[in-house]
C-alpha cells in the first residue's frame, strides 16, 4: 500500500506520517492483540470478545503457512512485524504499509474466509514487505510489474498446500490478471 502521503511536499508528508504512526502504535494499546508465532497480530480496536475469533483465525493461519512450508513462514517473520486486523476503506483483503511493517487485513475478510485464503493473502503482502525493503516502492508505473511479482510468490506457496484446488486457482488467476496488465503495460 502506497502511503497517502507520499504526493505532499516533504515536512508535511513527513508530519503526516507520523501522526498516523502514532495514532496506529496508540490504537495497538487499545486493541486485543496477541504474539502468534513470533508477530505481533492486532485486532484494531475491536472488542475482545468478538476479536477472539479472528486471533484464532490468523494463528491457525500462521501454522498452516509453517506447516505448509517453513522456510516462507521464515520469511514472512522476517519482513512482516505485525499484522493489523482492521475494515478496509477500498475493499482490500490485504495491503501492506511499509512505515509500520504491517500486514493488514479486512475484518470482514478474516471473518469470512478460510485460512487457506488468508494465508494466500498474508504470503502475497510479504512479498511487497521484502519489495519494498530492497528499496522499491509501488507506484503506478510499476504496480502491475510488483503485484505479479507478489502474486508468483503467494502462487509458489499454493502449489504446496494439500486439498485446496481452489486456492491454486484463485493464486493462478491473479497472477493471470497480473501479467496480462504487464503485457498491457509493455512490462512483459
């Protein structure tokens, strides 16, 4: 996810930043959140009864991707710090933000989906973290360039999962879409 931000002059996106840092780092005081296998998982501002749920929801997903594969649970600790369970303003299942180190996830995403989906999902934003960590940011030049790229990635993590065709499929569709706007593009 691209900050707001990052079309302001300097010292104002700057304070920008900060102030939204800072109202995410408060907001995590107030929300029920758990360390599940070692990253830092916030269900933003929820009750904590209705947050339960979802906390197990995202655990059972962190194991699956271990389960599934442990070197990319390797990864995605290493390049996500937190994963932050909040409603999404564009209908987004996921996006990450760099400033935070965060994966977040729409509420009524975790709510309604299968882990196998959220896993998808949560492999596919850590691709952007190590993106961006190497230094490139998602722009609108180079997005369908860094959402192929995200999307072989949770696509590779896919063909590892026992009994799920339909999260191959769906892993193959995006990327499908991905590529077809690079070839659209010139990026192909």
């Amino acid at each position: 996810m691209s900050h707001r931000c990052h079309n302001l002059p300097m010292p104002i996106a700057w304070i920008g930043r900060v102030v939204s840092y800072a109202g995410f780092r408060a907001g995590n005081f107030l929300s029920p959140s758990e360390i599940l296998e070692g990253i830092e998982v916030v269900d933003f501002l929820a009750d904590a009864e209705a947050a339960e749920s979802r906390l197990l929801k995202v655990k059972r997903t962190l194991e699956l991707i271990g389960s599934t594969d442990r070197s990319q649970l390797a990864r995605t600790k290493r390049d996500i710090r937190r994963i932050m369970i909040m409603h999404s303003l564009d209908g987004s299942h996921g996006w990450y933000w760099h400033d935070l180190h965060a994966c977040f996830l729409d509420r009524g995403f975790v709510t309604d989906a299968t882990p196998e989906r959220i896993a998808l999902t949560i492999v596919h934003e850590a691709a952007h973290a190590r993106i961006r960590r190497a230094g490139i940011q998602t722009e609108p030049a180079n997005r369908a360039q860094v959402e192929a790229t995200c999307s072989r990635s949770a696509l590779q993590w896919a063909r590892k999962l026992q009994h799920a065709p339909q999260i191959l499929g769906e892993a193959r569709m995006r990327l499908e879409y991905w590529e077809s706007k690079c070839r659209n593009d010139g990026d192909l």
